[in-house]
C-alpha cells in the first residue's frame, strides 16, 4: 500500500527538482497561534543532497502533466514519461508529517498546467490554503505563480505564501522565444508586478493598522537558466539587476543547464552542466547585492564575460591594481571590503579591531581573512617594503600557484563562494 | 602564577573571577576538578562554588558586555574545553579592567578565542537545529536522540519550542545522558533509564513507533534520494556542509 504515494513522490520529486531555489529565509512568520512551525529568521538547511545543495524544504510538483511544450524542461508535452498528481490532502499530509520530524523548514510547490492557468493555481491555493487555516502551519511556503493566472488568485496565493516566484527561465526574450515559443518575459513581468505592488500596498497599510495579514513577507524570487542558450553573462546579469531593480526581488537563482532532451536546439545528453559558469555567476550577484559593486564593473562590453580561473572579485582586483594596496589601518571600510581574501565578516572586525591599535600580520591571519590572497592587495603595519609594482598578470600567477590544488582537483564541480 | 582549581561549573568559574579581586592575585592559571592532576608541590587555591560571588561577577560583566557578548561568554563556556576556561577567566578580568567596549578588540587573545569558541559552539547547536530527525512514537511523543561534541543542549529549547508548540517532543544526550521534554507547556531536562543506544541510529524499536513512522521515514529517503542531481554530484562539498560526524543523524544516510 506505501507503493503507490511513493512512486507519485518519485516522479513529482524528481520533476522538481531543477529550480534550483532552496531559500527559506526571510519571513517573519511566528508561531503565535500555538500551532505548528515557526518561519522566523533565517532558514535552515536539514540535508544536503550530494551535489552540495541545500535540502530545507520538500520541493515537489502538484502534478508533472503539462499542456506546454518548452524544450528545456522535462514536463513538456511532447517528452515521453510517467505522468502523475497528488491530491490536494496528500499533499497537506506529506509536508505535514516531514515537517513534524524536522525533516523539512516548509513547502515548494509548483506544478505543470493542466487544463489552464487558473485551472492550476486554483489548486495550488487550496493546498496552501488548508495547510495554514485547518492545519494551522506556520511553517514556510514557497508558492510558484503559474503564468496566466487571475489576479484573484494571486492574492489569495500571496496571504498564504511566504516566498512566491516565477521563473524567467531563459536570460533574454530572444533566448526564450528559441526554446518556448509560447512563452515571454512580459507574462513573467505582469504578475511579479501585480504583486510587488501587493506587497507595497500591505505594506503601507501595515503601518497604519496592526492587524494587517501578512502578504508574501519572503518577497519574490526568480529563476534564469544558464546555458541553454547562448547569451553571455553580461545579458545574464544585466537582466538579473533589472529584476532586482524593477520588482525588488530577494533573489535571483542561477541554474546550470542540465541537458534532459535531444531537441537540437539545445545541448545534447550528457555534455557536462556548466557548474563554474553558475557558481561565477552567484560569486558576481552576491558583489552586487552584499559587496556594494555595480553590475557595469563587474561585467561590460570590453569584459562581456566572467573567468572562469578566477572569481569576479579577484578578477575586479586584477583589472583595477591602480585602486590597491588599500591601508588595513586607515582605509576606507568599502575599500577593505573589495580585497580579495576579505569577506564581510573580516572587514567588520577589522574597523572595530583597528580602533584599538595599529594591525600586524598576525592580527590579520587570526581574523580569518584569506592572508595569501589578501596580501597582495593591502598595507598593514608590518607590511613589508615594496619595491616595484607587480603587474596584474604576475600576481594572478602568484594566486594561481597557491590555490592549484583547489581548482584542479575537480574542475567541473562547484566551487564554493570566495 | 597561582593556580586556581574549580569545580566546571559557570557559577564556580565565576567565583573563581570574584576572588582573582578579593585575593588580589596577579596570574591565575584555572582548571577544572575533572583536569586537576595533584601535585605535591603545588597545592593550587580550591574555588568554592558562591552563587552570590558569581552573581556579582556576571552583573559586573552585563553592564559592560552586550547581549552578543553575554551569549558569546555562555556559548564558549559550553564548549566543555580545559583551555577556554582559562580564557574566560582571563577575558572576565580584561573586560572588568577595561572600559566599556574593549570587547571590540579583536586583536585581543581572550577576545578573539572566545570569539571562536562561540561560533564553533554556535554552529553545532545550529546543526542540532538542522539534523535532529523525531521519530514519532505509538504514544505520540516525537523522539530524538544525539550526541553533540559540545553541551548545547541547554541551547536548544527556544528554537523547538517555538517551532513545535503543538507536539509532545524529547532530545535527548547519549553522552552526557540528560534530555529536555517539552509537554506542550514548558520543557524540562530529564534522564532517561533506558536510552537507546545512537549505534542504532535514529531507530527506536519498532514495536514502541507510531504505525505511519515506517512510512514517513521510507518517503524522506525516497526523497533525498530522487532530488540528488547525478550529473552535478560533488561529494566534497558534501561533506563540508555535513561532516561525516554527523551522518549518524540523519534518517536519510541510512540504509
Ligand atoms: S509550462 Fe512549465 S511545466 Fe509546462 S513545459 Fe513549460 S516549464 Fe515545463
């Protein structure tokens, strides 16, 4: 009798298993009815899958039938593969009992259209409805927008969820039109729109009057395919910043293609996922999202592309020697924060250490900076003299060498940030 | 040097703060009544335990430190570590002889040791929050049983009360053998007669589980399985986010 839900959990596992989103962080969703789960602060990871990913929420398809046909995913019409649907209460069941275990932080639902839009996302809140109102979870929800649904919809959706997306799959119109002709970027920008002014307007009124019901507390995220297509990681990452301008989305996901289809218009079976590609491309958001950088220093036309030898900040460091060395001791904190070797953390501890004295090399290796990588870049009390100017190509060399192992020992896997 | 022997508990370590002043002792080298070896030449001061003493102490501390750095002290002081009870002595002292603020100093030993030890001690009780997998049992309490290399238990009553306010719940230490049960009311530390042992890991017997938990925990294992990506496997990062150590734990890695 377990046969059958779990062959379902297979296949709707397993068709969603390539949006690559795992956040679950960024609500403020307490536990204040003595119910169940807490969505308050920052999410947890509970596994890890063998590729290094964040395993948090049970991510699953309401159902794999699909009346499209985009060539890049694998629930198209024209693939050849077992179908399957939960119900609604199978569902609420399923995120029920993983969540009570510690299994999970919540739910990731999407789903294939059947029937239509509305059809669809009809069902979608039922399930999210009956979670929150009859099982009283308080846990977090990830709720995808089916494109095409009712504005009447979307607000129901958005009471219940945390986090909603919608992804834009490929980086440019143009990409997206070769692979999913029925598809646009304009039907993935009205109803983020339509709820980004949602959440603003619940906002505002939340200012006013207490009781105001949560409205997607988590925001809006997106996803853009890598890969598939052969846009370069300039249009990849412009189209990314205006995304996170237009609609303040939380984040955007970078998903190496996987190849799953022989349609000749994408990569065949078997060529490797560009995983450098897309850990480079997390690298230069996060520079633009935590690091203060621009996206037109980070990619332009003389530089349409990321290295793929060596992260965007070091790259950045590389072409702009003239900014360096920066005075551990005096400089500015957003100049500490653009060494390469020094994250966030470091360069907070290093503002508040230095008030007490002057920093040595030994102070700096103890703060946890990357002191071989960083040193190249700084000045610090005990710094030695320097003589000449070293040239960008001859210190990349330098940091080339001493990192050798890390990058050559598995070329095609992820990398991790910094 | 002065030696200063303790009995590893937060109050004593305190106390032995306190009468660093009161005796006016220059360097103090402080060790637990678990690492004391005796020496004959060297007989070392015995610290008795004084709630009031300790007291003194801690609110001397809160009015310099932030909240931070009143969790940061607790935290490392979990870690269990001979050495990081010198270095809480040591930072007590710096941090009562300095003005407000001195905690910022990184640069500091004691600051910066502690510092760490928080973090190290902090990550773990963040893993627990992560990889304790409940089973549920036939009468209905939701059971998980593990063994942290630090003593963060005391750590952990917010994070799972919060979030399961309306379940029965135990955690329980094997290795230091005290649990916390929460009652849907308030959670309590308990000891357990008979604990299973974690070398059957996560695996009460059947006869005293829930008739659903085979179910549920075949389903979790189906599942981590099916979202694994085969073409973008990378164990090494695997391993970094979850250190074999803590394999033990999770339902999924089984079987
Ligand atoms: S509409 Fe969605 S599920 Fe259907 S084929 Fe396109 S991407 Fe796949």
């Amino acid at each position: 009798m377990y046969e059958r839900i779990r062959e379902k959990l297979g296949i709707l596992a397993d068709a969603a298993k390539y949006d690559v989103s795992c956040s679950s962080s960024g609500s403020n969703r307490k536990n204040e009815n003595k119910g169940i789960g807490d969505a308050e602060g920052t999410g947890i990871c509970h596994t890890y899958t063998e590729d290094g990913r964040c395993v948090s929420l049970l991510k699953i398809l309401l159902t794999n039938h699909c009346i499209f046909d985009c060539a890049f995913c694998v629930s198209r019409r024209s693939n050849d593969i077992k179908r399957a649907a939960f119900t609604v209460e199978e569902v609420v069941e399923l995120t029920m009992n993983f969540y009570r275990r510690n299994y999970i932080e919540g739910l990731f639902l999407s789903s294939g259209i059947f029937k239509n839009a509305d059809y669809t996302m009809e069902r979608l809140v039922r399930i999210v409805k009956k979670l929150r109102e009859e099982e009283r979870f308080n846990g977090y929800i990830h709720l995808k927008t089916i494109p095409g649904a009712s504005e009447e919809l979307l607000h129901e959706a958005g009471l219940y969820a945390d986090r909603m997306s919608i992804n834009l799959e490929m980086p440019t119109e143009r990409g997206l039109k070769l692979l999913a002709p029925e598809k646009s970027h304009a039907e993935v920008e009205k109803p983020l729109d339509y709820i980004q002014n949602s959440i603003t307007k619940f906002e505002s009124e939340k200012a006013l009057i207490k009781s105001v019901p949560k409205f997607v507390p988590a925001g809006q995220s997106t996803q853009i395919v890598v890969g598939a297509t052969p846009e370069s990681d300039k249009e990849i990452l412009y189209t990314a910043n205006t995304f996170y301008q237009n609609f303040s989305l939380k984040r955007v996901y970078y998903s190496g293609y996987i190849p799953i289809s022989y349609d000749a218009r994408l990569p065949i079976i078997g060529s490797q996922p560009p995983l450098i590609r897309e850990n480079r491309l997390y690298q230069a958001d996060w520079l633009m999202r935590f690091y203060g950088f621009k996206v037109q220093e980070i990619l332009n036309d003389l530089h349409p592309n990321l290295d793929a030898d060596v992260d965007p900040k070091l790259s950045w460091a590389l072409r702009n020697l003239d900014q360096f060395p920066v005075d551990i001791n005096t400089g500015d904190y957003h100049m500490i924060l653009r060494v390469p070797g020094i994250g966030v953390a470091s360069a907070l501890k290093i503002v508040q250490a230095r008030k007490f004295g002057r920093l040595y090399e030994n102070h700096l290796r103890k703060l946890g900076i990357a002191f071989r990588r960083a040193r190249h870049f700084i000045r610090y009390a005990d710094s030695p003299m320097q003589l000449k100017d070293y040239e960008a190509g001859h210190i990349k060399g330098v940091i080339l060498a001493e990192s050798k192992s890390k990058y050559q020992a598995n070329p095609h896997n992820q990398l991790s940030l910094f | 040097m002065e030696l200063y022997i303790f009995d590893g508990s937060l109050e004593g370590l305190l106390t032995a703060v306190f009468e660093c002043y009161q005796r006016k002792s220059q360097v103090v080298k402080l060790v637990s009544e678990a690492h004391y070896v005796p020496d004959v030449f060297d007989a070392g001061h015995r610290v008795v335990s004084d709630f009031e003493k300790g007291k003194r102490v801690w609110k001397g501390l809160c009015h310099k430190l932030d909240k931070e750095w009143q969790l940061r002290f607790y935290k490392s002081f979990l870690s269990e570590q001979p050495e990081i009870f010198q270095h809480l002595l040591q930072f007590a002292r710096y941090i009562i002889d300095q003005p407000a603020g001195a905690s910022e100093n990184f640069a500091h030993p004691d600051v910066l040791a502690i510092s760490q030890m928080a973090q190290k001690v902090h990550r773990e009780k963040h893993r627990m929050e992560a990889f304790v997998r409940f089973q549920k049992t036939a009468d209905g309490i939701y059971y998980a049983h593990i063994e942290p290399d630090f003593d963060v238990l005391p750590l952990l009553p917010e994070h799972f009360q919060n979030r399961y306010a309306d379940q029965r719940w135990i955690i329980y230490d094997l290795k230091r053998s005290y649990g916390l049960y929460y009652d849907l009311d308030k959670t309590e530390e308990i000891d357990l007669d008979t604990a299973p042992q974690m070398s059957i890991v996560n695996a009460l017997p059947a006869d005293l589980l829930d008739s659903k938990e085979e179910l549920y925990s075949l389903l979790w294992q189906d599942y981590f399985k099916t979202t694994n990506i085969p073409a973008r496997k990378n164990m090494r990062l695997h391993v970094r986010h979850v250190p074999r150590r803590y394999w033990k734990y999770l339902s999924e890695k089984q079987g």
